[in-house]
C-alpha cells in the first residue's frame, strides 16, 4: 500500500490489511506528497480505471472509489491507534490530516482528469458504532467540509458497511455530495426523510453474503425494495456492501438484473397485443408474475387475410396511443 501497511490476499474473499504502517499518529507526518502519488500501487489503479473508462464509459458510469481523508489513518496506524488520538488529542488529529487532505484532493482530481463522472468516497471511520454525534459534529464533518469542498466533481458517500441513517441529517449538506449508499438493512423511508427528496439514495443489498442467498429470495427481497421506493425517482437499486464474493452463484447476480429489468418495463407505457390464441397463456402470465399492462387480442383468424389483419393491427395500436 502507498504508505507501507501491509495486506495479505486471499482465495475466496478481497485482499485485507494485516498489519499496520506504524502505530503513532504523527509517524504520518513524514510522508513525501510526491512519492505517496508515484506508487505502483497508486500508478496501477489509476491505469485500470482509465481502461474501464475507455472501454465502458459510453455504456455506464464508471465511478471509481477512494478513502475519505478520515479513513486512510486507518489503515496507516491502525483503528484502535487512530480512534485513541482523535479522542485525546485534536493537534495530533489535525497534523494526520495536513497530510490526508491533500493526498485525498489530489487523488480525486486526477481521477477526474481521467473521465470519472463522479467518486464513491467512503464513510468507513465516519460512523456510529465508532464515533458520537458530538465527535461528528465537531472534528469529522469540518474535515470532510474541506475535503469535498476542494474538488471539481460530484462524490457519492458509502456507507462502507456500517450504519448511516444516524448521521444522514449532520451529512446531507456537506459540499459536492450527491448521494449516499446505505447500509443493508437500514430504512429507505426514513433514510429519504432525512436526505431530502433530490439527492441519490443507494442500497439496499447485502452484496457481501449475496453467496449464502438463494436467487429467489435475492429476486424477491429486490422486486419488495424497487415497490417500496417506486415513486422515488432519485433511488438506486444497488449492493451496499462493495464485495461480492466470487463463490456468488451466477442465478443470484442474475436475479439483481431480472428484477430491475422488470422494473424498468413495468414503469414503462406498454400494451401487449397478440394473436387471440395466445390470450390465455399471457393472462396466466401477467397474473403469476403480477405484471400490469394491459392485454389486447386480435381475431386468430385474421392470419388468412393480411390486409385486413394491418387494419386492424393499426387500429388496435391507434386506441392505445
């Protein structure tokens, strides 16, 4: 990693920091801007993000992620020695940061430099298993303030797998901000009473134990949350957890897409018109899949007189416009 921690990879699940650069806070502030920037490491995302944005780009958004300013202490010195100096010691605290903002800023604005429309920036210290209300109030949201407030594009901010619905209210204004990405599990109601009716709302799938689930609770769990947010035109249908394992069954990622799909078409004007003889087959359909457009049948025996069949086709389709 860029500031010397290391990780250890695994065979079934992402690649985990294991032991920390250093355990002091102001060990931090010794790093050289220039050299953090240049790292394989650094060098080696940014490259693939540009491919991504290459290939893709024209397709779908391609939003790269990146650590907030209070994250990446974290994973220099550790979460039990970072969350002791950011109780105790608010010099401490703000020297670390002399050196996160300014790498966060410039990593951001050379993604995007690259074509990223916007950043997935995480919440992962910012959350309420770990600070107070207080602590978010006084030290965490000033820093992100700054942060955000420097950057030339928009950022999403995740969760990053704990609970946010809690702070929604002391977050929501921070600058450039355009959505968040909850937590599984969290209330989307609640969650989009708090945010306000024009930002993104992101969630609400575990996408980190998509693997223990079936594809039919998945579709299910998916078609309840897109109806229970379906006049919400600012929500995303999205896994709020970043991994999904690679032992996932494909028929579970699947039944994500069957399910939006669905969605997209039931919000769309449609009319199924079709031969006569297939009526009752499509009325078992629309009845066992609960889909909502209408069914409009013409004579079976018009296949034998085509001209007569494009009348009544162009007929049929005329009522419906």
């Amino acid at each position: 990693l860029p500031f010397g921690s290391q990780i250890k990879y695994y065979p079934d699940q992402p690649p985990n920091m294991v032991k920390p650069a250093f355990r002091q806070c102001l060990d931090v502030i010794g790093f050289d801007q220039n050299e953090l920037l240049n790292h394989p490491a650094v060098s080696y995302q940014e490259s693939a993000i540009e491919g991504l944005i290459h290939a893709l780009g024209k397709q779908v958004p391609i939003l790269p992620t990146m650590l907030n300013p209070l994250d990446f202490p974290v994973m220099i010195i550790g979460l039990e020695n970072w969350l002791q100096c950011f109780l105790f010691s608010t010099e401490q605290v703000r020297s670390v940061l002399e050196v996160t903002l300014p790498y966060f800023i410039q990593r951001c604005e050379r993604l995007f430099v690259l074509g990223a429309p916007a950043i997935v920036v995480s919440g992962i210290f910012v959350n309420s298993s770990i600070l107070t209300a207080e602590l978010i109030e006084k030290v965490a949201k000033p820093a992100l303030a700054e942060a955000f407030s420097s950057l030339s594009g928009p950022v999403i901010f995740h969760s990053g797998g704990a609970p946010l619905v809690p702070f929604l209210e002391q977050l929501k204004d921070l600058p450039n901000v355009v959505g968040m990405v909850l937590n599984p599990g969290e209330d989307m109601a609640l969650a989009r009473q708090k945010l306000g009716p024009h930002k993104v709302l992101d969630g609400n799938i575990d996408g980190s134990n998509l693997h223990r689930q079936t594809a039919e609770g998945i579709y299910r769990h998916c078609r309840n949350l897109l109806q229970q947010c379906q006049n919400d035109r600012h929500f995303l249908l999205g896994t709020s957890g970043a991994d999904i394992r690679p032992e996932t069954a494909a028929e579970n990622i699947r039944a994500l897409r069957q399910a939006a799909r669905l969605d997209a078409l039931q919000s769309a004007d449609i009319v199924l018109v079709a031969c006569g003889i297939f009526i009752y087959g499509l009325k078992q359909l629309q009845q066992a899949f609960d889909l909502p457009w209408p069914v409009v049948d013409i004579d079976s025996m018009l296949h034998r007189q085509p001209k007569k069949l494009e009348q009544e086709l162009n007929q049929k389709i005329a009522e419906q416009l």
